[in-house]
C-alpha cells in the first residue's frame, strides 16, 4: 500500500511534495493499486502495437475487440475494462504473462502488491 506524500521545504519556496510512489493514491483516488497494475498493463499493449508497427485498427483485430477500445487504452481511458479483461488483450497479442506468488514473506501486517514488468 502506498504511504502518504510528506511534504518538504526548500528555502524560499513553495513546499515540494515528495509522491508515494503511486499517483493515483497520491491523488486520492479509489483502488489506486488496481489503477497503477491497469496501467502498466495498457502501457505493455500501447508499447506492443508500436513496436510492431500495428494500425489501431489490426491491433483491434489480433485482440478480438473493436477500434475505439483500443484507443481507449492507447489514451489511458481504463475505467470500463478490468485487469482481466487487459490480461486477455495481452494474451491475444500472443504475448506470455508470467504471474509469480511469492510466498515467504513474514510480514503480516501489510497488504501484499502487485507488480507489473515488461521484459
């Protein structure tokens, strides 16, 4: 879970705000893990489309939905589709998901986190 921004002072100017780590959570908004995993999610499909080269249009195509989803998430427009929902836009891609549990974590007072990479 992302801590919340503390403020610093520089002299003779306005505090500076030193960001979580998460933007959406520093901007207070809700389920901002989620937001932050969706994101890097389209990032990963709008990276894909443009290193092969694909029009809105074909990408539309090898994922199974229409033009103006696709520029939904090229924009950044995430709010009506689900982490799910990007995962099986990236596997029709023909791109491998890899999820790992690590499981030997002995901390038990805090929520657990989602990371996304692109390799």
């Amino acid at each position: 879970m992302a801590e919340p921004m503390e403020p610093m002072t520089h002299p003779a100017q306005e505090p500076v705000l030193i960001g979580s780590g998460n933007v959406f959570a520093d901007l207070d908004l809700p389920n901002p893990d989620e937001m932050v995993v969706k994101a890097k999610l389209a990032v990963a499909i709008q990276g894909t489309i443009e290193t092969r080269g694909l029009t809105q249009r074909r990408a539309a195509e090898l994922m199974g939905i229409d033009q103006p989803k696709v520029s939904k998430i090229i924009r950044g427009r995430l709010g009506e589709f689900s982490t799910e929902w990007l995962l099986t836009r990236i596997l029709r891609l023909g791109l491998d998901i890899d999820i790992v549990v690590h499981t030997e974590s002995t901390a038990e007072d805090r929520l657990g986190a989602i990371n996304v990479a692109c390799i």
